[in-house]
C-alpha cells in the first residue's frame, strides 16, 4: 500500500470535471457546497447532484444564493475503490493541511493531489464566510456505507448543525468525529460554518443517490436558498427520508469504535448479517480480527451498532453508540445559549488550556464527577489526552 507508483491513469480530464455543477450567485447569499465521492466506491452523491444540476438547469428558479457541486474523490471513483494511496476522508487535520501546502505538488500522492484542487476551490469561500456573514458556507457532504440500512446524518454537536440535520428528517449520530481525525466536515466547520455528513444507504444500491437528491433539495431550502414553493416535490422529498429512517432513533451518541490495526486490514471480518442501527446485546459476536482474524470482537456493552464494514479497506471496524433523549437535546441547547461554558473554567479539576479560550484541561482526578456527556451537553468534544488530563475543545456554536 505504501509503493504508490504515480498511477497514469487518473488524467486531468477528472480535474476538470471536479466541478458538477455551479448554480446561483455566491454573492447573493450563503453558498451551499455538496460534495460526493470523497470516498470513490460511494457514486451515489455525484449521481444525485448531477440529477439536481439538469433539474435547476431546466427549471431556472431564482437562488438567494449559491449550490457548488464538487467530486470528491474523481481518481478512486473512476476505480470504484474507496481510495487510491490514502482514505480522502481523514487527511483534513488542521496540520494535515498545513503539511500538504508546505509539500512540493510534484511529490503529491493520489489523494494528496485531489485535497489540493478541493483545496483551492474551498479555501476562497471559507475566507470569504469568516469575513462576512451574508456569505456562509454550509458543506453536505455526501457518503454511503458497505452494509447499508436507513439514512443517517453525521456531524459534530453544534447548534447550526442540528438545524439542517432535523431538517433533513434522517436518524444523527453525534460524537463520532471524536473518533476520526480528519474529516472533511472537521475541517469545514472549524470556523463555526455548518457541515454534515449524509450517509445515503448502502454503496451500490441505487434508493442511496434517490436519498442523496431528496438530501440536497430539502438542504437547499433549510439553508434559504430555495423558498419551499420553489421546488415542488419538496413534500415527496421529506417523506421519501422519513420513511427510509423509520423505526430508528432519532439521535444516537457515538462512544466507542473498533480500531482495526493496519496490518490486520485485509483479515477483518464482520459477522455476516450484521446491520446498521441494529440493537445489540453486550458481549454479542460481532466480528473477527487479528493476524489470523482468529481474535472475536464482542460488543462492549449493549447498545446500537453503527456502520459494520463489509468491504476490504478501512480503519475502522464498527462503531457502537447510546440513543439521547430529546430532553437532553433541548436542554443542552438552553445551556449553550446561556453560555454556560463561561463559569466551567470556574470548576475544581478544570482549567483553561493554553490553546486558547476555547480548550479546557481537565484533571480527571479531580473533576471524576464531571462525564464526558456533561461536557458534551455544553459544546465540547474531547480532544486529545495529555499529561494525565483529558482536553476538551469548544465546538464553534454560532448563537
Ligand atoms: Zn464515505
């Protein structure tokens, strides 16, 4: 995997296709990126905005604002493989970026390749968001899974973000970006901008670009683009995601991931059957891992197995998580309006970090009362452990 001999094969002819579609004015108001196969066997998403393009094309309905389509992955898509040299969805760190631009282009892998173009067209409109507020930046970014199941939103826990999620009538997982660095929607919303993830159904299956096209129309209006009587199969739309998510609970807390090493990648096995959103027992057979996938994975404690991997590639096996209540929604929403956050600081065993206003070190020793879903409530994600002290980054709520 490391031996990348430079493939030929990816032209530029797909660099000029990176952009599916621009329709509005980025001027007018806020703009809307949609982005699909950032992972290259998840064709759903480009499908579904190359459908959206040709209907606003036909259509011509004025926009109070701008819908950017962008591929995401054009080299492993023209494959049909998740990725080329490296997974597109976890090179988004903050220094991660930063070594890419210090990189000579000529040395560029793959996918290091394709994050310079999304790069170069994604930069200009976050600068413009940070410097005025009619230009906001909002990122769809559309996936599916190797297993399949009902739709689902991903995204970090902030009170933007939770807008256009409920909007778009899907089940969300919260907290999951906790356990990946380096996502695409980290790296977008990491000035307060909204981005979710909309997981659309299973790879080949193709009800997932249906869902995608629902995604982006029902975005379009929850972002302003769009006023609702401008697209006319709004209703159909909803009800197509609400039923595709029937019977699954409304927001889930994702608390634990099973981490598959490297060199163990090509033996991992779920067990067969096994389902996203299915309500698992603790201590269940869920998977075989190890050298000789001779080691069972069981589920650690009860709860709901989320995104099972049923493909080749990939870091992560299965991710478990806890459905939240709708009260502790409401109420973490009352107290991060009322800027709770400001006394926490204020608290025995917590402190505030040197990495700015918005980071918290805390002594688990001494703050052991405090749970990782109290600080959760309040807009934080735990970050990075560090000297005996866990460290908790604010989430950018826009209030
Ligand atoms: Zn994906």
């Amino acid at each position: 995997m490391n031996a990348h001999p430079q493939p030929q094969a990816c032209p530029s002819a797909f660099a000029a296709g990176r952009e599916i579609g621009r329709y509005g004015s980025a001027e007018a108001g806020p703009t809307l990126v949609a982005t699909g196969g950032l992972h290259g066997n998840e064709p759903g998403g480009v499908v579904a905005l190359g459908r959206v393009f040709r209907e606003l094309a036909e259509r011509k309905p004025a926009m109070k604002g701008q819908l950017l389509g962008l591929v995401g992955n054009s080299c492993a898509l023209a494959r049909s493989t998740r990725f080329v040299d490296e997974d597109m969805n976890r090179v988004w760190t903050k220094a991660g970026v930063e070594a890419l631009r210090r990189q000579d282009p000529s040395q560029d892998h793959s996918e290091q390749r394709e994050q310079r173009e999304l790069l170069a067209l994604l930069d200009p409109l976050l600068e413009a968001a940070a410097a005025n507020p009619r230009r906001r930046a909002m990122l769809l970014d559309l996936h599916s899974t190797s297993g399949g199941g009902p739709p689902f939103i991903v995204m970090g826990d902030t009170l933007q973000n939770r807008e256009l999620a409920f909007a778009l009538k899907a089940p969300v997982l919260l907290g999951l970006e906790e356990n990946i660095e380096g996502t695409l929607i980290e790296y977008f919303a990491a000035g307060g901008n909204v981005a979710v993830v909309l997981e659309g159904g299973q790879n080949e299956d193709p009800r997932t670009a249906d869902n995608h096209e629902s995604a982006i129309w029902i975005a379009l209006v929850a972002c302003g683009l769009l006023d609702a009587a401008q697209v006319p199969e709004l209703e159909r739309h909803r009800a197509r995601l609400t039923a595709a998510a029937s019977g699954v609970p409304g927001v889930i807390e994702v608390v634990h991931r099973h981490d598959i090493a490297p060199e163990n990648e090509p033996h991992f096995r779920m067990l067969p059957g096994l389902k996203g959103f299915m309500q698992i027992e603790k201590g269940r057979l869920l998977a075989h891992d190890g050298p000789h996938a001779q080691a069972q994975v069981t589920a650690p404690f009860s709860g709901v197995l989320l995104m099972p991997r049923y493909q080749p590639k990939g870091l992560d096996g299965f991710f478990m998580g806890k459905t939240i209540e709708p009260f502790w929604l409401r109420m973490s929403a009352v107290l991060r309006k009322l800027r709770m956050e400001r006394v926490i600081s204020l608290l025995p065993g917590v402190q505030q970090n040197h990495h700015g206003p918005n980071t918290l070190a805390v002594d688990p020793k001494i703050a052991r009362f405090f749970t990782l879903e109290f600080f959760h409530l309040l807009g934080y994600r735990k970050h990075v452990e560090h000297e005996q002290r866990l460290v908790f980054s604010r989430r950018n709520d826009r209030l």
